[in-house]
C-alpha cells in the first residue's frame, strides 16, 4: 500500500508542474524546540478546502488538518494531531497558514499543503516545506565507519559507510572529509528511517580511489542532527587485517 501512495503522490506532484497553482513557502524552516513556526500555502483557486500533510522520510504520510478559509477552526484533525498545538488561519482565500505550537523535534518533517484545483479537476499538491526543530538537550548522533570488505582493496576504488545512529529527528545533515577538506564527489546519503524507540538512523556513502586509502589518508565523516554534530574518522593505519 505504502508503494501505491508514493506513486499516487508522485504522481499529484507532477501535476503542480503543469497546473502551478500550489505554492508553499518558505521551503525549509528551522526552529529551537518550544517555539512557534508558520507555514505558508498559496493555492490561487479559492471556494474549496486546504488540507496539510505530515511526510517523514521512509513512512507514509500523515493527515494533519483540513481547513476553509471562512471557518473560525480546522474542520478534522488527523490520528494524533489536536488544536492544542496544530491550526490554521487564512489571510484570503487562497492564502493559507500552518501553524505549530511548541515544537518538539518529533515534528521534524516535510509538511505538505493540498487542495482541489479547478482548472485542471485534479487534486494538488504544493511543493512541501521542510521543518527541521533543533533541541539543545537532544542527544549527539552516533556514528560508526565500516572499513573497505577485503574483495575492495584489491580493486581500484573502494567505498566506506557511515552508519548513523540515535538521530533525535529526521533530518541530518552529512559530510564527508578527506584530511580535513570535505568533499562532494563519490559521496552518496540516504534518507533517514525511523526505529521502534523513535529515533532515526541512517547512512552515507564515499567512494573513492584506493590510492587515496593506500596512502593512510585520514577519512572523516560528520554528522549534524538536532543542532549536534560527532565526527568519526578512520585511515587505514586504523584497521588491523
């Protein structure tokens, strides 16, 4: 079913391209835990409902409220979501807001704004709006770097892992360093997953040439989530056979 919805969605999404007339801004928010954020949703047709989503990377995603525009309240709130942190407002009508109340990192998602639109009798998506909550109290992530399997070093590149662990959200952001400088090229980052206890994992990816593992080059990966970062290291000085 999960499949089904992500082509379904991907599919709404498209349909954006063509018809345009969903805008979300801005597309990425970044807030301290406890405080307010407000999404914006420009929909350019008015006479129908504003509905917002709630995307977190690896799930499906989630219904958050439903709202008109000449209503005092959300009409329906989603499994979990309540008036007491999430609304909305409406400056006219075709002007709409989310708002949150007390963030907590848990919110950290991709929030989607989604309405009916006449011009093309298609239902619509926006383009999303990222909200990453940072937590000072939140615990640092947790990496580890799985060196090269041993059919690598005999071959001319190899790739190392890093595994990232104990994410209080579900955004981080990954870098790779080699002796120091950080690099771009070979690297590759998967999306995060989500975990029984709630916490996030995840892991990232360099490939590069062997010479570069041969000449005992430090590698590092760093990792930052929920205003924390931890770096990992390793060269090949490091690994016994």
């Amino acid at each position: 079913m999960l499949i089904i919805f992500y082509c379904f969605l991907l599919t709404l999404l498209s349909c954006v391209k063509c018809a345009k007339v969903v805008t979300q801004k801005p597309s990425v928010v970044t807030e301290q835990k406890g405080r307010s954020v407000t999404m914006d949703c420009n929909v350019e047709t008015d006479g129908h409902y504003v509905y917002w989503y709630k995307q977190i990377p690896n799930a499906a995603p989630q219904f958050v409220l439903s709202y008109y525009y000449s209503h005092r309240s959300p009409d329906k709130y989603g499994d979990g979501f309540s008036s007491g942190r999430f609304t909305s407002n409406a400056k006219s009508n075709i002007d709409y807001s989310l708002i949150i109340s007390n963030v907590d990192v848990d919110d950290s998602a991709v929030y989607y704004c989604h309405t009916w639109d006449n011009s093309v009798s298609e239902e619509v998506f926006g383009q999303g709006t990222k909200l990453i909550v940072n937590d000072a109290a939140a615990a640092a992530p947790v990496l580890n770097i799985l060196r090269p399997s041993r059919e690598e070093l005999s071959s001319s590149k190899l790739t190392l892992v890093c595994l990232i662990n104990h994410m209080s959200g579900a955004f981080a952001d990954v870098r790779w360093l080699v002796n120091g400088n950080s690099v771009t090229e070979g690297v590759f980052t998967g999306s995060a997953e989500q975990q029984p206890d709630k916490k996030f994992k995840m892991s990232s990816y360099l490939t590069l040439e062997s010479s570069e593992w041969d000449k005992d080059t430090q590698l590092t990966c760093e990792a930052s989530a929920a205003s924390k970062t931890t770096r990992k290291s390793i060269k090949k000085s490091d690994c016994s056979d």
